[in-house]
C-alpha cells in the first residue's frame, strides 16, 4: 500500500481530502471531463491504472476532481482515452500558443477518435495537403462509407485533396533525402505517393464534392483542416511524415496561425492541376 502512494505521487496527485473506494465522483450531477472520457471508452478505474502503470486509487482521485496526474502522464491518459489532452485539462490550454487545442510529438500519436470525430462533424470544409495521406486513411477505414453517408445526406461539404505530384523531381529529391536517415527502398516513396493518389481519386470519385489535385511543394507542410479545425505538421528534414510533430488548432481569431495555414492552401490549390492521365 504505501509503495503505491509513494508510486501515485511520483506521477502526481496531490491529496485534497478524505476519500473512501465508492467516492468517486465529483459533487453535483455532472461527471468530470475524465470519468466522461472513460465511460465512452468503456474502461474501468482499473483499465487506465493498468494500461498507465498506477493504482486504481489514483485513477479514482482523477476522475474525480480532486488531483491531477502529473504534466508528463496527461497526454498518455487523452491517448488512452482517444481524446486530446485539453479535453480533459481544460486549464492547460493557457499554457499552449493560441489557436492550439493540443501539441503532439508524432502525428501517429493523434487518437483515431479524434480523427473520426473531425471526419464526421465537418459541415463546410475538409481541405486536405500533404506529401503522402497513407496514415490518414488508414486511420479512417470508413471513409468512403463517411463520404456517401454525407452525400445522401445532402451534405454541402467540399473535400478537397493536394497531394505531391509523384511524377515530378521533387518527390525523387525527398525520397534521396529520407533515405539518408531511413531504410527507404529505392523508388519506394514514388510509388507510394502513386498509391495513395490512386486510392484518393478512387475515394473522391464517388463524391460530387470531392477534388484531387497534385503540386511538387505539399510535402514541406501537411494540413488537414475540418471546418474551424485543423491537424497542422511541418515534416523535418530526412523524416517521414507520420513521425513528425502535430498541432491541433482550432480557429479562434482573424488573421492567426488557423488562417494563415488556411490561406496557404488556398494558394497552393491554386496554383496545382489535376493528376495526370498516367496516374488514373
């Protein structure tokens, strides 16, 4: 027992008050952001103290109101929970640059919910621009069925695809580049990008609003923007997208970072064509 309170400090709680095993819910009738987030991933007190190496007791002070794991732990809690991290830390969010909901090391650190979420409530505007997509449409398997749902919906979304041109020197520029630092297979991000502007046309194809088109300077900055959302990612030299650092943003201001990374894909969908023949 005091092995595990010396455990739950170390990753941070601090005791507010006297609390037996059944009190653990907030006073009044709404539940905290945490044992929400818990009941809509269906996990217990003891599922999250298994899955983050902690004792349930700890898990139940969190859920409760009454403590808060520490900094380093929040971000691996909203991942367990598929939500971001602000979600559940409303007040940290004042620690982050304005516009951003939340900062991710790697891209493929964003949960699937997340994604889905933004995927399903876009009303407007899904903008998409990035070298490559293959671990966004991975982590939307559904999106076809998503696409039609919308259409037979009447929906008014424009989905708007750029992706890097796979035919150009560009993509044998950065496909030399990642090889540097990387077991990259000769030719293996040219037929990559290939690929993935195959399935992107096959997808949109189906959708009345939906656009393909190709550039050779998407591959330098990845955004995918949902409405007044965004996932925003600046790809590091020699590194693949999927491993490179991600913001989530949400627009609250004229003229902020949200629009400024609105305006540059506007200017780089003006300036792309659609794939060549040879790609269809």
């Amino acid at each position: 027992m005091f092995t595990n309170f010396l455990h739950d400090m170390a990753v941070g709680w601090v005791y507010t008050g006297c609390m037996t095993d059944e009190d653990d819910t907030p006073p009044g009738d709404d539940l905290s952001p945490i044992r929400s987030a818990m009941n809509t991933a269906g996990l217990s007190f003891e599922d999250v103290a298994n899955a983050l190496g902690v004792s349930s007791r700890a898990v139940r002070f969190w859920a409760s109101g009454r403590s808060k794991p520490q900094a380093v732990v929040r971000p691996q809690l909203a991942k367990l929970l598929g939500v971001s991290p602000v979600d559940l830390f409303p007040a940290d969010r004042s620690d982050l640059e304005p516009e951003v909901i939340a900062s991710y090391d790697r891209l493929i650190d964003i949960p699937r919910n997340l994604w889905e979420r933004l995927l399903i409530g876009a009303e407007h505007h899904v903008d998409i621009i990035a070298g490559g997509t293959r671990h966004y449409l991975e982590q939307n398997p559904d999106l076809g069925e998503v696409l039609q749902a919308k259409q037979r919906l009447g929906s008014s979304v424009t989905f708007r695809v750029c992706l890097a041109d796979p035919t150009t020197e560009a993509i044998g520029a950065r496909e030399e580049e990642e090889s540097r630092y990387s077991t990259l297979v000769a030719g293996g991000l040219r037929t990559n990008t290939a690929a993935v502007l195959s399935e992107w046309q096959n997808q949109l194809d189906r959708y009345d609003s939906g656009e393909v088109r190709v550039t050779d300077v998407a591959y330098r900055l990845g955004l995918f923007r949902f409405d007044d959302e965004m996932i925003a990612q600046v790809y590091t030299f020699g590194g693949r997208g999927q491993y490179s650092a991600a913001d989530h943003l949400q627009r609250t201001r004229q003229g902020g970072k949200f629009d400024q990374y609105v305006e540059h894909f506007e200017r780089i969908w003006a300036d792309a064509s659609r794939p060549p023949p040879e790609t269809n």
